[in-house]
C-alpha cells in the first residue's frame, strides 16, 4: 500500500501541460507552435537500470526463529516492445497501450550470516507483460503500468555446516510509473520505477524439521530508450526551454534502505552479518538556480526531507524475553547537489550528484543509538512542464527522479542486559520522488 501510494503522487507529472500564451511578470518570448505528437503506433526499446530486492525472510528452527531481510542487489537490463492507442479523454490527450519486457539481471545478495546460518539469494532474470495508461502534453507522456510479473529466484542457505538449496521460477504482479519523451525523430527516451511481487515462498527441509519462509519483493528503477514504428518519424524537437534562473518547489516520493549491519558481542565475540530495510514515504522541499548555454543546462540545487522509512521486522532468536528486536528508522535527510541536463524541446533529461547528510536511528530491545551522518548522493530525473489542466502558469514544471544515497558507515557501542556490543550500519538509501518547481523566469516552450 505505501508503494501504490507513493506511486500515485506521480501523477503530477501526468498532468504536465501546455505553456500558456499570456503575458506574464517575467519575459516570455513565444516559441513556434509545434506540430502535434501521435504516440500510436507500435516500439521496441532497451532498458537499463538498478534493482532493489525487500524480501523478508525467516528461518524457523527447533527452538529458534530469525527474521531479517534478504536484499539480492546489482544492475539489471533488457528489451521491450509495445504498442499504444493515442485517444481524448475529458482530461485531454491520453494514452493506451501494452507493453511486454524481458531483463536479464545480476541481483545478489550472499552477506547474510545470522549465528553460523549463511543465507544466498539471486533473481537472475524477470520479465513483464503490462498495460499502460497515461497523459499527454505534445511530445511528453506521463503513465501508470501494471500487470503480470514473472522471474527466477534462487535461495540457499547453509545451516549446521550443510547446505540447502531452493530455486526455481516465480510469478506474480506489478506496478509501476514513468515519464517518457520525444528525443526526435521515432526515437523517445524514458525513467521509470516499478514494484514487483513475485509472491511468498515456504521450503521445508532438514528432514521436515526447518523451514525457510521468504517474500519476494522488488524494486526496479530503469531508464529506457525506444523506437517508434510509424509515427512522427519526422518531429523535430521545438526550441529548448528555458531553464535559466532561480526556482522554489516540493516534492513526494518514498524510499528504501539496503543498511548492511554488523552486530558484535564483545562478551562471547560473535558476530551476525544481516540488512536492516528502513522503507516508506518521504517529502519535502527544493531550491536550485540553473545556468543555460544553447540545450545544455548546468544547476545548483539543494532540499530537506522528512522521512517516515522504517524496519521493526527485523530480530535474532525471535522468541519472547530472548531475542534480539530491532527498529531502525530514517527520520529525515538533506542532499546539496549539482546538475547537468540537457533540453529537448520542452523535456529536460539531467544527471544530479553531491553532498547527502541525514539522521540514522536504530532501536535494540529499548536501548536507542542515534546518529546525524554524512555522505554522497547520485542519480538522474527528468523535467517537464506543468500547468494541471491550466490552473497552473508556465512557470511551473513538474519533475520526477531516483536518487541513490550513501550516508556511510554508523557505528554505535551499547550495553545491553550488562552485556557490552557494537552495532556498524552502512547506510545506503535508494530514493524516488516527484515533485513540482516554480520558476521565477518563465520556460520558453512551443504551445501544443
């Protein structure tokens, strides 16, 4: 439910608009009118991107029982092809369309080891077949998907010295967002970030008395180039926007933590390796100042987030009065970050980076440790306009965006029932938001 919340705070971009023509405050010089953008017709594109995996796992034991959260992390990319329907709606030009995608992916995660138990899981491959449906703004389309998800999933674990293995294909569902846009020519360019849920496993092994019980959740943020078929094979992108000056804007999304953590005893010097999975909304707002020469833009921005990200599924020896319970939140972060873009006609594709800081909590059995860290952060978004049905003035665009963020490594000495023990978290967040700027010098865009 928080996904498809936070899913739906994308459609802001959805309703990206066209640039009024009416004086206003700032210069305004009125761009030639473009011709007008068909999206139908069939594509075939490639993608590329990163994958998340959120699979809580528990391992129930005689006696015992951990609960913690596999995350197969790395690179994914594929193929896709598709076909829309271009059609008006109340709301104005809207798309529909079906779209099939096939990845290969390098999705690992071999760290966890909770008291001799060494776990492993790979997603080695998945695969889409979705329906689409979006808004039109000329040579922008904003869009929902979802539909059916399929993929093989590969988990092992080795438990008393031996080794069990669990693998075989999964399906499920998903759902998903994005933004694509007209680069020129048949070809467009698109971001995109979509959930899959490729249900719950339970394998039973060790003579029938263990079992392993996971939730296959994941997350993919790609990029994706496609090609027409037919179409506006000779649209040619209208003048850049102008991008230059001060803006002011909010934003909303959600976000999910892969915090590798180490838990030491110092008393019997044991140590369990597992993830924390902070996960959940996250809002607030922006200010930047761009520089332009010809397409290319070059900015400055920096925002403040609150955050309601957290994990309290995560314990060791789950058993009430003996385990181990943790809570591990992010309250709130802040990146200061440069841009680099390039415009095509009214659509900015840029790439951001810099400085992230932010507070990492984490609750043992009622005893908190805090920390206020620093770090980097990286990733890439797109720009487009918006004036949400014309309520909204040219000056106003709407944005949406992935952001990878390191805080580094949190470590925290503690002592618990008298026993000493530190706690090290490398903190790695994985961001997506959209949201809206004002700009204080209206963007020169083509009228659609």
């Amino acid at each position: 439910m928080k996904k498809l919340l936070a899913g739906v705070a994308l459609i802001g971009t959805a309703v990206s608009a066209q640039a009024a023509d009416m004086a206003v405050k700032a210069p305004y010089l009125k761009a030639p009118v473009a011709s007008i953008y068909d999206w139908t017709g069939f594509y075939m594109g490639v993608n590329a991107g990163v994958g998340l995996g959120r699979d809580r796992t528990q391992h129930f034991a005689p006696g015992t029982t951990d609960s913690t959260y596999l995350q197969p992390l790395g690179g994914i990319g594929g193929a896709q092809i598709g076909y829309n329907w271009q059609t008006n709606s109340i709301l104005g030009p809207m798309v529909l369309g079906v779209e099939a995608d096939i990845q290969g992916a390098g999705m690992t995660d071999g760290r966890t080891n909770l008291l001799g138990d060494q776990y492993n899981q790979k997603l080695d491959w998945f695969g889409t077949v979705r329906g689409r449906i979006g808004l039109v703004t000329g040579p922008t389309l904003s869009y929902f998907t979802g539909g059916y998800a399929y993929g093989n999933v590969n988990t092992s674990i080795v438990t008393g010295g031996v080794p069990f293995s669990f693998n075989g294909g999964r399906s499920g569902w998903t759902w998903g967002s994005g933004v694509e846009a007209a680069l020129g020519g048949n070809w467009t360019g698109k971001i995109e970030y979509m959930y899959l849920d490729l249900g719950n496993r339970t394998d039973i092994f060790a003579g029938g008395t263990q079992a392993l019980q996971s939730e296959l959740r994941e997350q993919i943020f790609r990029v994706g180039l496609n090609y027409r078929i037919g179409g506006n094979s000779v649209y040619t992108p209208v003048v850049a926007a102008n991008w230059s000056g001060f803006y002011l804007g909010g934003n909303f999304g959600s976000g999910t933590g892969r915090d590798r953590t180490t838990l030491t005893d110092l008393t019997t010097n044991t140590t369990a390796l597992f993830n924390l999975a902070p996960d959940g909304f996250n809002g607030g707002v922006q200010a930047g100042y761009n520089w332009q020469a010809g397409n290319w833009v070059y900015g400055l921005e920096a925002d403040i987030q609150g955050a309601t990200q957290e994990d309290n599924k995560t314990c060791i020896g789950c058993t009430p009065g003996a385990s181990l319970d943790f809570n591990a939140k992010l309250p709130w972060f802040g990146t200061a970050r440069g841009r680099l873009g390039y415009s095509v006609g009214p659509s900015l594709f840029y790439a951001t980076g810099g400085f992230a800081y932010g507070s990492v909590k984490t609750d043992i059995n009622g005893v908190g440790l805090s920390q206020t860290r620093t770090g980097w952060t990286v990733g890439a978004g797109l720009e487009t306009p918006f004036t949400l049905l014309g309520l909204f003035g040219p000056n106003w665009t709407s944005k949406t965006e992935y952001l990878y963020v390191d805080l580094g490594t949190a470590t925290n000495a503690f002592t618990l029932n008298g026993a000493p023990g530190v706690l090290s978290t490398q903190v790695q967040e994985h961001v997506f938001r959209t949201g809206l700027n004002y700009h204080f010098n209206t963007p020169v865009v083509a009228k659609y």
